[in-house]
C-alpha cells in the first residue's frame, strides 16, 4: 500500500506480524555515489552558479605574413557563458496519533501467536518511511528533473537532472534495440567534445530494459558444463572503461553516461543543517513532524556527459 491522506492512526495505520519488507523498486545508487547528504556541497543561494565555461575556435593554420603582422589586424575576444541550477525543496509531514503510538498489541489479520509485531515505534517508524520516499524522489529529481528558475516565493522550482543537462552528447536511438554502434557514436562524440571517459570516474546508468541491452551488445559468453548467463558490468571503449550501474530511476528507453567526478549533491543548509527533522505546532493528541529538504544538482560542464535516447524497450 502506498501513502495514506493523514495521520497515522490505529485504523489506517494497525500492527502486523511477521519480518518488515520494503517492497518496489527502491535503489538509489546515484545519490549513493553522490555521497549522500553527507557528501552534498553547500550552497548559499537558490539559484547557484554551476560553472563559467568558455569555447575556442576550431584549430587551424593561422598566419600572417610580416606587413600585415606589423600593423593591426583587429582584436578578438572569447565570450564565457554562466551555467546554473537551482535548488528544490522538499518536504514530508509525519502525524501519528496518541493512540496508534500507544498501542502496539492490537493485531491485525492474524492472532498474536503467530509472532510479534516487528514495530513497536509507530511515530519512529513513520519518519524512517517518509525518509525512503524522500531519498527516492531526490535520486529520479537528480536524473530526470526538468528545470524550473525560482523568480518568487510562489515559483515551485525544480532541479535541472543529468538527462536535462545533457545537450552536447545526445544519441537518438531510432527506436532500435541498444548496438555497440550506437554505443561507439555516443562515446566518439564525448571524446569529440571533450569528455575524459578515461579518467576512471565515467559511470554507464541504465535501468533494466538497458541493463539487458548492454549485456546482449557487448556480451562474451564462456562455455561451461555448470555456469549460465553473462553479466556485463564493465564496457571497454575506444576511449576509456565505463562501470555499468543500474537504477530503477532511469527511463527504460535511455541511457546516461556521467562523468561522477565533477557531479555533486548541492544543499542550501538551513541553520547550518542540510537536512531538517523538527515538530510542528499540535491542534490535537498526535505529534507532527516535518522533515524539510533544499537540494539541487551540481553537475559540473554538461558537454562531459552523454545520453542515448529512444532506444528500444
């Protein structure tokens, strides 16, 4: 069951026996790599500055001969560009009434010799729940928000993701199934832009519609009496060696190449924390809580990622 309108309560929140699940899809590697919220990167406004990037022209054989080089040929200048983003806020409100915290004997469905109630905490519980989603809707905020610039306090801004960003480095896949081609055009055009994805730090993020893909692109099945499948976690390209990791936040038709070396969670910390948990005012025998959250992406030069777009499911 998903969340519920309200406060948690004895009806709508009873006690049940046996080993806590959490069921879905619920990993969250990207944030993972990030850091955390322990390895976000402070930031002092809500809007922030993500970089301050410039471009040369294209090299050529540029001479002068010795007159012309003797006079004034007229001066060039190179124009820098301000790249930014900017920060969200998130926030889950937990109520737990006085008498669902109470009472944690009463079961529902089964009678109480069939086990324990693994929850003896109902409002602990509630916070640690709400926390889940919360991570949850910062992982695919950071791969698959779409850009809104806070201009007023009324304006919701949203986090510009890694799949946004990237404009410099994107493949459309023709609707076709994942190919090394396609794979070789994306990495060729990164390199051509200036992508370093041989640093080490270059991460392939897919979800499993593209997990399989890779697998059946670029896998070398060994014969064995007593082994089965192939597991492609690494791919080797003309230009670097990029890990493959799965999450359940990316589309199924797309996929990211990150350079996790210049990405990082950006905070606006709110009296010095980046993540609030405090006490609402009561209107009533419950607890409220809030748990309050202002984060965005940093993702350095987007012309170090690349994407692959439309690809068959």
């Amino acid at each position: 069951m998903a969340s519920i309108a309200g406060p948690s309560t004895t009806s709508n929140d009873p006690n049940y026996l046996g080993m806590l699940f959490l069921t879905g899809q619920n990993e969250r590697p990207f944030t993972a790599m990030l850091g955390g919220i322990g390895g976000a990167k402070p930031v002092n406004t809500v809007n922030y500055p993500l970089n301050s990037n410039y471009s040369l022209n294209a090299a050529s054989q540029k001479t002068q001969s010795e007159d012309t080089a003797a006079t004034s040929s007229g001066s060039t200048s190179y124009a820098r560009v301000q790249a930014e983003n900017t920060i969200q806020i998130m926030k889950e409100e937990i109520d737990s009434t006085y008498a669902n915290q109470s009472d944690v004997s009463t079961l529902a469905g089964l009678p109480n010799w069939m086990g324990d109630n693994p929850v003896t905490d109902k409002e602990a519980q509630q916070v640690a729940l709400h926390l889940e989603q919360m991570a949850n809707d910062l992982e695919f905020s950071l791969i698959q928000g779409t850009y809104v610039k806070k201009t007023a306090s009324n304006v919701n801004s949203k986090t510009r993701g890694m799949l946004e960003a990237c404009t410099s480095n994107a493949i459309d896949g023709g609707a076709i199934a994942l190919t090394s081609t396609i794979f070789d055009s994306l990495t060729k055009t990164m390199a051509d832009n200036g992508a370093n994805l041989g640093n080490g730090q270059c991460v392939v993020f897919v979800n499993s519609s593209q997990k399989i893909a890779i697998t059946d692109a670029y896998k070398l099945a060994e014969r064995s009496t007593n082994v089965g499948g192939v597991n492609v976690e690494t791919i080797v390209t003309n230009f670097g060696n990029l890990g493959v990791v799965y999450t359940p936040q990316m589309p199924q038709d797309e996929i990211l190449v990150a350079d996790m070396s210049i990405v990082s969670l950006a905070v606006l910390p709110y009296k010095g924390q980046a993540l609030v948990l405090e006490d609402l005012a009561k209107d009533g025998a419950s607890d409220r809580q809030m748990l309050y959250l202002q984060a965005g992406l940093d993702y350095g030069l987007e012309s170090k990622h690349g994407k692959i777009t439309n690809l068959a499911v």
